[in-house]
C-alpha cells in the first residue's frame, strides 16, 4: 500500500487536531504538517511535497483559494482538497478554478475523509503517471484530430439526447466523414434504445479492458448505424457506471478524436468528473436551453462555470423546443445570456414522438420536417464553423488537462 503524506491547512488548531485524530488509524495516511494560514501552507507544501493537502478556506494572511492557485500552479504533484463550511456554489466554483481536486464539506466522518484523501492521491498519480507517458511518447508528431462537440446543460429533459443522436447521424449524412456518437451519460444513456440498436458491448465493458485503450480495440465495441455514424452506447445498468474511469474517458476521447472526424458526446446533467473531462476535451460546446425559467436559471450557473474554466470560447448556445406556448422570448433570452443563438430547434411533439418510437432519428425519416432541416442546419454550421481551436490542437504540446485542476462529486 502506497503512504500518503498529508499537509493539514487550518487556522485553528482545535480543527487540526480533530482532522489528525480522524486519520490516526489510517495506516496508510500520514500527516506530515500543519500550516495555520495560505502563506505557511505555500511554504510548506514546496519544501514538504505532500502528497495531498486539506484546506481550509477563511483563514487570516492569505485565503486558502489563493493558497491553492498558487499550489496548484507551482505543485502539480500535490493535490488539494478544499476543506469548508460552506458549500455554497460561489466557493464551489472558485475552489475549481483555483485548481482544488475535491471539495469536502464538514462534518465528515474519519472513514470519509480517508476515502477521499485515497481517492484524490490515486487519480492524480495515475494522471501524472499518464501525462509522463505521453510526454515521452508524443513529441511534436502532428497528429490529425476530430472536433469533439459536447452537448451540455445541468437540467435533465431539454433534448440533449434527441439532439446529440440527431446531430451525429446528420454529420455523418451531409459530410459522409467519420462519425462518432459516445453516450456519456453513463447512468441515465438512452441513445441505444431511441436509435434502436442491438447492443453488444458497452462504454462499462470496453473501460475494463485490461489493454491500453487504441483504435482497433476502441472500434471493436463501437456499433454500426445505417447513416454511417458509429455509436457507443452507455452501460446497461446504472452501477456499471461506476466502473468507468475518469482516465479511461478521457483516454477513449483521446483515441476516438484522433480517429474519427467529429466526435459528438452527450452527457449527464450532472458537473462530475466524466461530463468535466467531456467537456474540457471539447472543441465545441452545445449548451442547451429552453424557453422556461428553471432551465434559464440551470443554464446562468452552466454559463458561470464554463467561464470560470475559460472555456467561453468555444461554448455555443442551443436553444431547443422553441415556440412552446408561453415561453420566454429568443431575444429576451439572448438579452439574458449576451449572446445570440447559435441554433434555434424548433418545437415537434409528432415528429420527436415518432421518431422515438420507430427508432429512426428525425434527420433521416423527416429530414423536411422543420426540426429535421433544423438539425440539418445545425450540423452544416458545425461542419463549416472554423470557431474551434482544431489547427492549433493538432500540434499541441500535452498540457497539463484543465481537468487535472477540477475534482469529481
Ligand atoms: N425539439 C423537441 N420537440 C419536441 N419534443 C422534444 C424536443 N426536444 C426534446 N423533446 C422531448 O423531450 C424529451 C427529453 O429529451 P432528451 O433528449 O431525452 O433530453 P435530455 O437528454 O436533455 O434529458 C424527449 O423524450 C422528447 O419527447
Ligand atoms: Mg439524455
């Protein structure tokens, strides 16, 4: 068993005691130091190294947020949990972009904290482990990469699917390129069923292959569709998800990126770890909308963590089932979020309801209904939009992921 030197960050003493207390019988966790304030913390973890450091947020001199920045920036090898009160979104989203891995909030029980302390170590070992292979393996070699467009919103029912399985089928029809379509929503996926497909292998099952994750091994688990595109369909049963790794995603979109021409995910409504590394592997973002107000509320917070991860360049605003009685206005909505609609998809309870139940996406049995030539449009756009950042990937150097800097929940 590996040990895991801990560096506890806190200004009270009574509540370093408490955390040293917790993790006394942890024989595999050791805490090496305390810091009192952002300023000891810095210090000690470049002259300690700790493995994983807890830390507080209000603290005096300097905040445990900006103590974590600055760790994170210069430690890459230390991973930071952000240790509060408070769970409220605001310090949510600025642990984030601080480049905290995980967000505990108090009380939480020795068994808890010990879990989490093992589950961070271990996900950032791997990664670096990861990140060293590639460095040595992949210098400057030009590799030809797909766009990857993940659809997103944290509210469930506003069409990701639908449009995510429409989508691909329309880019492998009016581009006749390679076509992926990936179900990540690993609990909740229902692609298989609404286009219809026998299914063989899942995501679950190909993540557990013992092999590295290339081409020909990916390929054998992707399914055939009769618009060309390729699908790979979420696991069959909810804790299946569990078995699937955040390294093994973002290994397969790697993979799948550098093989197929446009890689199109959809998604949970959820801000984990898997939707996390879809959707900084994006090139672009669908972010999806309707025209009602709880969605208009989920889609602001989509919209401030998306920015807060600097990802606002390539997010693109979606809105779906437009022209429902009574619902907010397109250009109220594009006032609200500052930025016109990339798309408009209309609203089709038939064709929608038809296409389900037959298993035959819209695009292809009503391509001249007004959501299929919507959709048509959309996949058009997409295929000529130069917006994405393509070119410059091709030759990327391998970067520290922004998802090396975020945390799962
Ligand atoms: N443009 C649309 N017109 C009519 N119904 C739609 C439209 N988009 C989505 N729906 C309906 O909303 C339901 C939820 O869509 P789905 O794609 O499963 O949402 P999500 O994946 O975001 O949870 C679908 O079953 C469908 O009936
Ligand atoms: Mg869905």
């Amino acid at each position: 068993m590996p040990e895991i030197n801990v560096l506890v960050v806190d200004d009270i003493a009574n509540t370093r005691e408490d955390v040293k207390r917790l993790l006394y019988f942890e024989d595999d966790i050791t805490v090496i130091g305390e810091a009192a304030d952002g300023e000891e913390a810095i210090a000690m973890a470049a002259s300690l190294k700790p493995d994983v450091i807890l830390m507080d947020i209000n603290m005096p001199k300097m905040d445990g947020i900006q103590a974590t920045e600055n760790i994170a920036n210069s430690c890459p090898e230390c991973s930071i949990i952000i240790v509060s009160i408070q769970g409220e979104q605001e310090y949510l989203r600025r642990a984030m972009a601080a480049g905290a891995r995980e967000f505990l909030v108090k009380p939480f029980s020795g068994n808890e904290l010990a879990e989490v302390i093992r589950r961070v170590y271990e996900s950032n070992r791997k990664r670096l482990s990861l990140m060293g292979l590639q460095s040595q393996a992949s210098p400057r070699i030009k590799i030809q990469k797909g766009k990857i467009i993940t659809l997103f919103c944290s509210k469930g029912g506003v069409g990701k699917t639908i449009l995510a399985s429409n989508l691909a089928i329309a880019l492998a029809q009016t581009t006749k390129k390679k076509v992926v379509l990936v179900d990540l929503d690993l609990q909740g996926g229902d692609i298989g069923v609404m286009l219809n497909i026998t299914i063989k292998g899942t995501i679950a099952e190909l993540a557990q292959e013992v092999d590295p994750l290339d081409i020909s091994l990916v390929d054998s688990y992707l399914l055939p569709h009769l618009s060309g595109a390729k699908i790979l369909p979420a696991p069959l049963s909810p804790e299946q998800a569990e078995l699937i790794t955040l390294q093994r995603v973002e290994e397969l979109l790697q993979v799948l990126q550098e093989n197929f021409d446009y890689v199109v995910v959809d998604t949970s409504p959820l801000f984990n770890d898997i939707n996390l590394a879809a959707l900084d592997a994006a090139t672009q973002i669908l972010v999806l909308l309707s025209q009602d107000l709880p969605c208009v509320k989920h889609v602001k917070t989509t919209m401030d963590i998306l920015t807060t991860l600097g990802y606002t360049d390539k997010i693109k605003l979606v809105i779906n089932s437009a022209g429902m009685e009574g619902g907010i206005k397109i250009t109220d909505l594009e006032k609200s979020f500052n930025q016109s609609a990339f798309a408009v998809i209309p609203y089709d309870e038939k064709v929608v309801r038809s296409s389900i139940n037959k298993g035959l996406p819209a695009v292809m049995t009503q391509a001249n209904s007004k959501i299929g030539e919507a959709i048509l449009d959309l996949a058009t756009k997409l295929a000529g939009s130069k917006s994405d950042s393509n070119e410059n990937q091709a030759e990327e150097i391998p970067k520290r992921s922004l998802i090396g800097r975020l945390f799962s929940f």
